[in-house]
C-alpha cells in the first residue's frame, strides 16, 4: 500500500471498553492524522451517552468547532438545552466552544465521528488524547502494559493531570500504592475534579479503604 493513504475500520481500531462507557476508536491516533481531531464512538445499548456532555473550554479541551457525523443507528443531541433527533446520516456542527452538548443513543450500536479543531490554529491534540495508548489495557485488564504507556506519555508531560490520574490508576491495580496516592495527590491538587472521579473509580478498590486514600478524596466533601 502506498505510504501517501491509510485504510481501517472502525471496528479494528475500538478500544476494550470499561463497563457502561461507548465503544472508542482513536481514529486519529490509529492513522496518524495530525491535522485535526477525529475519533468515534459507539454506543451499545439505548440510553448510553455516546458524545460525553462537554464544551470546549474546559481544562482538558482543545477550543475546538466540532463537528459530529451519524453513521449508524439513532441519537438524540442536546446542544445548550434544544434537543435534535439524528438519524444515520445527520451533520451536526458546533461552532461555539462554549457550547455545551451531548449525544445520547436511541437504538444499539449507535455511532457518531468527531470530527474538531481550532480554526486558523495549528493543530494540537486535546490533553486527553495523552492517555490513550493505555485505554485499551484497561478494557483488557492488561494494567502491567497501561502502566508502561502511561510511563512512557508521564515522562514527556509530567505535569499533565490527566495522564496522572490514570497512571495512578494502573499503579493502584499494580499494588504499587505509594506511587499511585502519590500521583492521585498531585492530579487532584492541580484539577479538582479527579477528586469526585477517584471516589468512585473502581481502580482504586484496592487502596480505598486506607487512611492516606481517604485523605486524599474525602477532604472537603463537608465544606
């Protein structure tokens, strides 16, 4: 094949899921698109948020216009409160990065492309695009291999929350428990959400229930 195009499918680029989440394919990472910002989801059943409620202003967002394609089954946007039914084949474009929107499944295996970037900007990869080397290990409970992806993107942004969280994550599934309170410290100190997050992420099961844990995650929560 000619080193000028790539061809896949979605289905072999789809990252193990963790329980109650869509399908994810990294369509961007696996073809090494560096232009823009393009991936897709797919959810299983009716009622799954297929597009995570966000705008593009937030920590981890890239100020992007979005655009978002149905390719199969049916969803139900909410864009800043107004409701759309997309059947196959609608084109959904969000120019303002303020906007908040979702999408939610109405049928099974419903899937819509993202399609972002930054008009007259060159483009850079949102930060949570950062972890996704890993994603795939978790689905498959591989946490060893998500520990050295992770490492390996922690190295290059130690300061990126995003990648500590989930490298604190890894290290928790690991028993490496000092490394990963310690990593699940600094990513809450810098975004306070991966607090809320933590208290009910199952990867941290196996060092919920010790002191410096609770510490970390229960401070404030009577404030």
């Amino acid at each position: 094949m000619s080193e000028g195009f790539k061809v896949a499918t979605l289905a072999e680029m789809e990252i193990p899921p963790l329980p109650g989440t869509p399908r994810w394919s990294p369509v961007r990472h696996h073809l090494g698109v560096e232009a823009f910002g393009v991936n897709a989801w797919t959810a299983d059943k009716p009622g799954m948020e297929v597009i995570q409620e966000h705008d593009e202003l937030g920590a981890n967002a890239g100020g992007h216009e979005e655009v978002y394609v149905v390719l199969a089954g049916r969803a139900t946007f909410t864009i800043e409160g107004e409701t759309i039914q997309a059947e196959p084949g609608t084109i959904v474009f969000v120019s303002d990065p303020g906007v908040r929107r979702k999408a939610v499944a109405d049928e099974p295996e419903t899937t819509v492309l993202a399609i972002g970037a930054t008009p007259g900007e060159v483009f850079v990869p949102s930060n949570w695009e950062r972890s996704a080397p890993a994603f795939r290990f978790f689905g498959t409970g591989e946490y060893d291999k998500a520990f050295d992806a992770l490492l390996k993107v922690h190295e290059t942004y130690p300061d990126d929350s995003g990648v500590l969280y989930n490298l604190a994550c890894a290290e928790s599934r690991l028993g490496r428990t000092d490394d990963a309170l310690d990593h699940l410290g600094q990513a809450i100190e810098d975004q306070e959400r991966f607090r809320e997050l933590a208290l009910t992420d199952n990867d941290f099961d196996a060092i919920r229930d010790l002191p410096a844990f609770k510490d970390l995650v229960e401070a404030d929560q009577t404030g």
